[in-house]
C-alpha cells in the first residue's frame, strides 16, 4: 500500500456536494503542500470506474470520500454508486478511510472493521448534515454558517496527513466542534444555539470503526 | 413525533433567520419554511429534524 498516495473523491452535482467539493480544496492544498501524491476524483471522474481504476493502480493508504451515501454504499458523481456492500467494499480492507457520506459508518463502516485488524473506517452512523448560508451558496468558503461544519470535518482528513492517528484525528476534530457549540450555544445571535444542535448531531454521529491506531506513520 | 416535541420545534424554527438553510445529505436544502412543513406534516425529514432538534435541547439541559 503507497502511503504518499491521497485519493480524494469530490461529486458536485448539487448544492450539498458543491460545498464539500469547495472545502476539500482545503485538504487537497495541504496535501500537495506536504508532498502527497493526490489522485483527485473530481466530478466526472467521482466514478466507480475510476475509483476501482485508481485504487488498483495507485494502492492509497488513505481515501477522503465526499459524496451521498447510505449504510451499504458511498456514492459518486450524480448518485453512482462508487462503493457497494456486498460489491467491491473489500477495495477498502486495511486502508484509512474517511467518508463525508452520510449512514456509511453503519454498514461499510463496520465491514471494514471486519474485514481488517490495520484499517479504520470514520464516517458517519446517520444523516451527515450542515447549515449554510443562502447568501453564500455560490461562495462556499465565505459561509461563516458553514464553517464551524466544514473546518471540524477537514481537521479528520489533515490531522491524518500530518501523521496522526485516527483516534487523534477524531479527537481534535471533536474538540473543534465542542468548541463551535459552545460559541454558538452562548452567541445570542437569532439561529446560532440552533445552529450548535446540528453540529452536535454531527459530533454525536461521527463513528470510528476499526483501528484507532492507524496512521500513515504505521 | 410526540405533540410537545413538534410543537417545541416549530416554535423554534419560527425563530430561524430567513436566510439559513439546512442542508441534509441526498435529501437536499431546506428554509425554515419548508422545515415547518416537513414537521408539521410528520414527514421522515420532519421527524430527522425533531430528532435533531430534541437530542440538542437534551444535550443543552444536561449542560445546564
């Protein structure tokens, strides 16, 4: 398995996905800034194709999917199923997974802790969700609602790259959204105390499944 | 949904800014009047909605 190699899969094909392909830019630029070797799957390449292509041929240690899901299945540009229990999950034994998909963590998820003592699978046990701003839909990295949502979610994918654990990584990204609850929780801005019920339903959804100890250092 | 539970999110949601959103994987984007829709009609969004909104404010209480 490469370890320099990150493969990052970015659908966009509706709002939702829009965002998280914006924001993963983000962990993309670390990446490159930390000499990984990124395999961008970006829109029409978010496919099941070019996943399983890609995979076979570059072998990354660690995968960031950014795309719908449901317990049994990660999927890619325009809802295609990349990932499909039963199908090709075993694509993902012993890697480092990290899924911005929403149930994937119950089923595909618990497969991969199954499937190997050296992988690890964090994703999410239910409905994945944030709050944006309708002002800032077509500027996605100015939506000071979303933000709180996407930077706690890419600390998961850059704490990894910078060789920590996914217990670590986890934990920082944790941290972040205790952080963010509080401040919205205390903020007395109309919305904002709803808005830290749904990052808490985030943090309360944010499941490890598999090795905490994996790391690309190991 | 239990009626106190409903009732105790769509006052809430009357109370959202018009121009926040909630964004809910592969079921889309939702104002708030569209999620006082969704709760007032029991939908499953309505009922992920309550859920979310009931875990928070229990959350928030034990905090207390």
């Amino acid at each position: 398995m490469h370890k320099e190699n990150f493969l990052v899969t970015r659908a966009d094909h509706d709002d939702m996905t829009h965002y998280l392909f914006v924001w993963t830019g983000e962990v993309i630029d670390f990446a490159k800034r930390k000499g990984f070797k990124v395999i961008d799957l970006a829109r029409e390449r978010a496919t099941r194709a070019q996943f399983v292509s890609v995979v076979s041929d570059k072998d990354p240690k660690f995968i960031l999917f950014n795309g719908h899901g449901k317990p049994e299945r990660i999927t890619g540009q325009d809802g295609e199923n990349v990932v499909v229990l039963g199908e090709n999950h075993d694509i993902l034994k012993s890697r480092i997974i990290y899924a911005r998909s929403c149930w994937a963590a119950q089923g595909l998820g618990k497969k991969c802790e199954e499937m190997s003592e050296d992988g690890c699978f964090i994703g999410y046990s239910m409905t994945y969700i944030f709050i944006a701003d309708n002002n800032c839909m077509s500027r996605p990295l100015k939506d000071e609602l979303a933000r709180p949502f996407m930077e706690s979610s890419n600390i998961i994918p850059i704490s990894i790259l910078k060789g920590n654990s996914t217990k670590e990584a986890m934990g920082k990204s944790e941290k972040k959204m205790r952080e963010c609850i509080e401040f919205f929780e205390s903020s007395g801005m109309p919305g904002h105390a709803d808005v830290s019920f749904f990052l808490k339903w985030n943090l309360d959804n944010q499941t490890i499944c598999g090795n905490p100890e994996a790391s690309l250092d190991n | 949904m239990k009626g106190a539970e409903k009732e105790i999110v769509l006052e809430r949601l009357k109370t959202l800014p018009s121009n926040m959103r909630l964004m809910i994987g592969g079921e889309g984007k939702f104002d708030k009047n569209q999620m006082m829709h969704e709760v007032e009609n029991e939908s499953e969004i309505g009922e992920l909605i309550v859920q979310i909104y009931m875990n928070g404010i229990r959350s928030f209480k034990d905090t207390i």
